[in-house]
C-alpha cells in the first residue's frame, strides 16, 4: 500500500507551470540545496525507486533508465505511471528540471533513476512485488533504494531489505501516515534501513508523520512540489515526499564519497542532522532535519568511534572540551555533527546543537 496523502495539480508542464513550480518547491530553500548542488548533485549514482512506475516527465527525463515491470499492466521498463505517486518521488530525488530556473529540481538533479513498477494506478501493492523490485535493483547495481510505501514483513521481502543492505546498497523509507499508521511501517522498521519522518514549513513535527524510535531523520514533507504524469506537475503531503528527499540527499553522499559504505552514508546523514525537539534522538525528529551542507562538508567520525575512544587507555583519550554555549549548544546521542581535533593520537569529538530550521 502507498503512503501519502497527495493533491496533484492539473496544470500543465509548460509556459508559467514551468515557471512556478521551481518557485513553489519551498524544499529546495529550506535545505540550501543550491548550496549542496555546488559541492555535488549525484553524478554516477543509482536510485531505484520501487513504485507506480515512472513516467518520463520532460524534467526528469534524461535521468531515466530503463526498469523493469514486476507487475502487469506496464509497458516493459518501469516507465509508466498512472496514478503519480513514483513519477514525483523521481523528481523529489533527480529531476533536472529546464534551466536555472524552470521546471522542478530534485536533491540530486544528476543522479540517475532506476524505475521499478510494482504497484497499481490504485496504489494497492503486493509486498512481494515490493520484494522482486528490491532484488532487481540488487542485480542491477543501484547504490540507493527510496522506499515510499508500507508494507506487512514478508519473509520475502524481508529477505530482500536484509540482502541490499548487505550488498552495500542504503535503504531509505516512509516511517508511514498518521492516522492510517500509528507507528513506524515496514520496512522503515527494519534495522540498518533510513527511516524517515516529515516535518513542515516552520520544521516542526509534521501532523501526518508517524513516530516512533526507529525514526532516524526528518525532511520536509508538506506541501512539497514535484513531477506528475504527462508532463504535469503535482503537490503532495506525507512522509513519501521527505523519504524521497533523503534518498536524493544520499545520493549527494554517495556521489562525493564514492568508497563510502551504505551505514556510514547513514551516519553521515545523523550525525550533521539538525538536532530538533528535546536534545538529542526522539521519536518525533530522529537525530533531526537532514542538513544537506554539513552532510556534504563536515568532519563526521566513522561508526564505532567513540566507544573505542572511550574504551581507549586514558593516556590516550583526550580531555572533554567545556560546552561553548553557542546556539543553545548541548552534548547530543551518538551521532551529531562531528568536529575532529587531533589529539593525544585520537580524535576530539565536539558536538553542538544547532540553531535550527
């Protein structure tokens, strides 16, 4: 089954729909996603995106590869979308729109999408089908999985999660709709996999958004702009979106740290999250809003650092800096944005709790 509450406009992709719909992609803003698009935009990078197929809109069109079909009714290569849902989880994560200002823009407008059609026009898919796209992006090397839909845990597609994240492949999925869901769906749920809450325009905890502690980030996910079907664009509410947004700001990763394996692209994304709600991790924002700057930019020690720092002779452990107070600042959980200082042949690791969005 599908996630999001979703409005798609009608006006078509020409003249000044074109020319709005970059205005009204408020997300893009929010996230300082020119800022990240100077430093990467996810070239070489592989997306799948398991979903209602998606159309080839004329701004996501040169990002698109040729799929594959798990279920009938398609036209053979994941390129046909009747209902919308996948055709704007595509532009989320790459569109590249129509210049520099025209047309919708995705997180990683370089990054290439790999189109998987496993769930009907009415949105009632089989989690089994969910399962057979997953293998196929396996088989067919994609770096990301964007997961914007809930399923019941098959052993099947159980399996498959399990076996991408093993195949170094990062998993990112809808943490699930309020009140449809009352807590973390599946396969956010599942260990190792990015499980994505939404926030809104203001970045509080968005009302649709399911909670729970498996949440890892949040992203936008109100109001969000984005690629529809023939050529049209559409408007769109839930945690679909923001889990669309956080596989595009993983394929940013990806691209600028190649050799970086799927776990810590996962910790890179929480450890520079913007720290939201009560200090430190909660169920309603993760470790906080994706930071797509810091992501890209900051010192963040691997996994498994700071037990081993802690756990190190005290000969070798480097003291505690005072807190400097900035910005409200805090010691967070485990992952925050990591500051490195050389010291006594380790690491300081500084965190702070950010001024927020």
């Amino acid at each position: 089954m599908l996630l999001p509450v979703f409005t798609p406009t009608t006006a078509l992709a020409s003249g000044s729909a074109a020319d709005q719909v970059r205005a009204d992609q408020w997300h893009l803003r929010y996230l300082n996603a020119r800022e990240a698009h100077e430093i990467s935009r996810g070239e070489g990078v592989i997306v799948a995106v398991p979903d209602t197929g998606t159309d080839p809109h004329p701004d996501l069109e040169r990002n698109l590869l040729q799929g594959a079909d798990m279920i009938p009714g398609g036209n053979g290569n994941g390129q046909r979308d009747q209902n919308s849902h996948g055709t704007g989880m595509a532009g989320l994560i790459a569109a590249h729109g129509r210049g520099s200002s025209s047309g919708a823009l995705g997180i990683a407008p370089r990054a290439k999408i790999l189109p998987l059609y496993d769930t009907p026009a009415d949105g009632l898919g089989n989690a089994d089908d969910l399962a057979s796209s997953i293998e196929y992006a396996i088989t067919h090397h994609a770096d990301i999985i964007s997961i914007s839909a809930a399923h019941v845990a098959t052993v099947r597609l159980q399996a498959a999660i399990r076996t991408a994240l093993e195949s170094n492949i990062v998993v990112v999925a809808a943490a699930g709709n309020t009140p449809r869901e009352t807590g973390v769906t599946y396969p956010a749920s599942e260990p190792g996999v990015i499980a994505v809450g939404g926030v809104d325009r203001d970045g509080r905890h968005a009302a649709i958004s399911a909670s729970g502690p498996e949440i890892d980030v949040v992203a936008p996910a109100i109001d969000i702009y984005s690629t529809s079907i023939g050529g049209q664009y559409r408007k769109s509410s839930g945690t679909s979106d923001a889990t669309a947004i956080v596989a595009g700001a993983a394929a940013l990763i990806r691209s600028k740290y190649p050799n970086l394996p799927a776990q810590e692209v996962k910790h890179r994304l929480t450890a520079t999250a913007i720290d939201k709600g009560p200090p430190g991790r909660d169920d309603e924002y993760g470790y906080g809003v994706i930071d797509l700057v810091a992501a890209l930019t900051a010192d963040v020690p691997p996994l498994g650092f700071e037990s081993a720092v802690a756990t190190a002779p005290a000969s070798t452990q480097a003291a505690q800096p005072e807190d400097s107070g900035d910005d409200g600042a805090t010691a967070r959980g485990l992952a925050t944005l990591g500051v490195l200082v050389a010291a006594g042949g380790g690491y300081l690791v500084w965190r702070r709790r950010r001024a927020g969005r």
